[in-house]
C-alpha cells in the first residue's frame, strides 16, 4: 500500500513542480489579487493572470502541441486566435462600437494631442534597442508607451512573438495604472493657471459627419498604411455600425457578446503565453522599466504638445487633456476630469479629454502599422 501511494504521489504535480512555476504562480496570485481586491483593468487582468496560473502547473499540458492523431492541449487551439492575429481586431472592433467619436470630430486640432502622446512609443523603441534588444522585438517594446493592450499584443505576437506574456503583462499592468501614475506627471508639468482653464462647450457633431469620419478614416490610413487596416478597420467598422442608425443589433452584439467572448479567450492564452521558461528573465525586468518609461513619456509629450495648444489658443485649450492622447481608453480621460475638477470645482473636461482619448487609440493603431511596416 504504501508504494502505491508513493507511486501515485509521484504521479502528482506536487513531485514535478519547481522553483521558477512556484514563482509563476506567485505572479498570478499577485496579479488576481490586483484585478480582484483593487480592480485594475479586472475585465483583463484577471484572465490574463488566471491563464499564467494554469499554464505554471506542471502536466495540464494545456500548450501541449498536437502530434500526429494526438489532440493537443486546450490553450494550444485557443492560442491559434492569438497567433492568427484575430483577436486584437476583435477587440477594436468592439472598442470602435462603444467609443463616440463626437468630441474629436467637434474639435480636431486634439488630433495633434493623440499624435504627440505616441512619442513615448518611439524614444522607447531607441531605448530597447541601445539596451541590446533587436529592432523587432525594440518595436514591440515600445509600443507599450501607447497604452493601449490590444495593439501591443498585436504588435508583439508578429514582431517578437517570444516576449508576447512580458510585453502584455506590462501594457496591462500600466493601463491598469494610469490614474497613479499620469497625475503627478500632469501637475509636474503644467501650472495652477492652466489647470483650471474652463474649456467651452463642444458644438453638436452631426449624425451625418459621425458616418462619414470613419468611412474617411478608413479610406486615408488604409491607402497610407495598409500595415494598420486590421486593427484601424474593425475600430472604423465597430464605429459605423454604432453610429449608421440602421445596426443597432450588430452594434449591441459587438459592445457585449462578441466583445466579452474575445475579452475572455485573448486573456487567457495571452497568460498563457507567460510561462516560466520565457517570463522569468533578464529581459522582462528589461521591459517592465522600458515601458513604464514609454508611458511615462507618452503623458509627457501630450501634455507639453497640450501647452503649445493652451499659447496658441490664448489659454482656451486646457493642457491637461493632453494626458489623455494615451490609448487607455476612457480611464486616460477620466484622469484628466479628476484632475482638473481637483484644481477647479467647475471643470468639466470629460468630454473635451475623449477628443485626444479617441486620437490615442487611432495613433497608437498607425504606429503599430508604421512599426510594422518598417520592421517586419
């Protein structure tokens, strides 16, 4: 009897488990701990984390690859949608139909603000690169900066496939972030006076102009940089059928259903890509400060770009809606309501914030495709 149960517990994970997967699993608990008691970016963080705890147990065999008539594991298949590139699209596509346009339409020159803010991406990708990274896995790196979880786990999976669980830990880690880490950044960089200019009232945008934008968006970039459709084209796409008034149905489906389906599947095999053998190195130490310093830089540039604005206009632009030019889409926004209304009780930039906060999302997608288009 007692051989049998030294033979069974032999056959457990227990006897097979090792040092760097306990540290794994350490992760993931730490990370489901952050999704769950402090919700950050809970819808992805704790999919995201709950994959990274499944793979880091020894023989699920979850990744095991299919070998001959052997099925493979279950993240193998999931994981096609990952490697495919079919999920981040999805994501946009979901993001473009929850997303009103309306404050970049009524107020264009806050396209600048989005530009500015994908500066982080760039001065991040020298950085990664004098740091002895390769260009590709430099791009993949850099586009953290952008805030923006979706694009940096599309871009990474075709650039640097190797560091995909590091690069999205990171960018989701930071989104999850932005209220800690973009304010001290605001205040460093702007004064009392410019914090509580009063910005006025957005003019009302046209159901009409609300359908072309995208159609146009679409037709501009595309030809410019077909590199970016995938991701720019379902962002569009999910925006038509939110504002054409004739597919309320497709438009509620991609909001919820479609979106929560993929929300689930891209967590849990982009976790499932952070097992120990790739996660635990030099490298991630490497990309956790590379891009903390991406998006660091990125609220930087659109705050000063946000300055510029506020001479130009004669103090009618408030610089702190450049913060909001990252991707994080609408929590860099809500930033800079809290903010200014913190200095000046009748603030109300929300609406003037997603104007740049919608620019993000567009700039981070064309630097992906420029990215992309150079490096792949």
């Amino acid at each position: 009897m007692l051989d049998l149960l030294f033979e069974f517990l032999e056959s457990t994970g227990f006897a097979k488990i090792q040092l760097n997967e306990v540290i794994m699993i350490v992760i993931a608990l730490i990370l489901l701990y952050l999704g769950i008691a402090k919700k950050y970016e809970p819808l992805l963080l704790v999919p995201i984390s709950f994959g990274i705890l499944l793979v880091n147990l020894p023989l699920g065999s979850l990744l095991q690859p299919e070998v001959g008539q052997e099925i493979g594991g279950l993240f193998y298949y999931l994981s096609k949608g990952l490697e495919l590139g079919i999920y981040p699209p999805l994501i946009f596509l979901g993001v473009g139909a929850m997303t009103d346009f309306g404050p970049l339409i009524a107020n264009p020159v806050t396209l600048l603000l989005g530009a500015a803010a994908q500066f982080g991406i760039f001065l991040t990708f020298l950085g990664a690169f004098f740091l002895g990274f390769t260009a590709q896995q430099s791009g993949a790196i850099g586009i953290i900066g952008g805030a923006d979880g979706p694009t940096a786990i599309f871009l990474a999976n075709k650039l640097a496939p190797e560091l995909l669980g590091s690069i999205a830990i990171a960018a989701y880690s930071y989104m999850a972030l932005v209220p800690i880490i973009q304010p001290p950044i605001m205040r460093l960089l702007t004064s009392k006076k410019e914090r509580v200019v009063v910005m006025e009232q957005l003019r009302p945008v046209s159901q009409t102009e609300k359908i072309i934008f995208p159609i146009a968006v679409i037709i501009i970039t595309g030809l410019l940089l077909p590199a970016a459709l995938p991701l720019l084209g379902m962002l569009m796409f999910g925006n038509l059928i939110r504002e054409s008034g004739v597919t309320e149905r497709l438009s509620k489906g991609a909001q919820n259903e479609l979106n929560n389906i993929v929300v689930i599947f891209l967590g849990l095999t982009v976790g499932a890509k952070a097992t120990a053998e790739y996660f635990l190195t030099p490298d991630t130490i490497k990309i956790i400060v590379l891009g903390l310093t991406a998006f660091a830089f990125g609220t930087a540039a659109g705050v000063l770009m946000g300055k510029l604005l506020y001479v130009i206009s004669k103090g009618k632009i408030n610089p702190l809606i450049g913060s909001a030019g990252v991707s994080a889409v609408p929590m860099a926004a809500r930033v800079s309501q809290t903010v200014g209304k913190q200095e000046n009780p009748n603030n109300y930039l929300l609406m003037h914030a997603m104007g740049p906060n919608v620019a993000g999302v567009i700039g981070s997608a064309v630097a992906a495709g420029i990215l992309l288009s150079i490096l792949n």
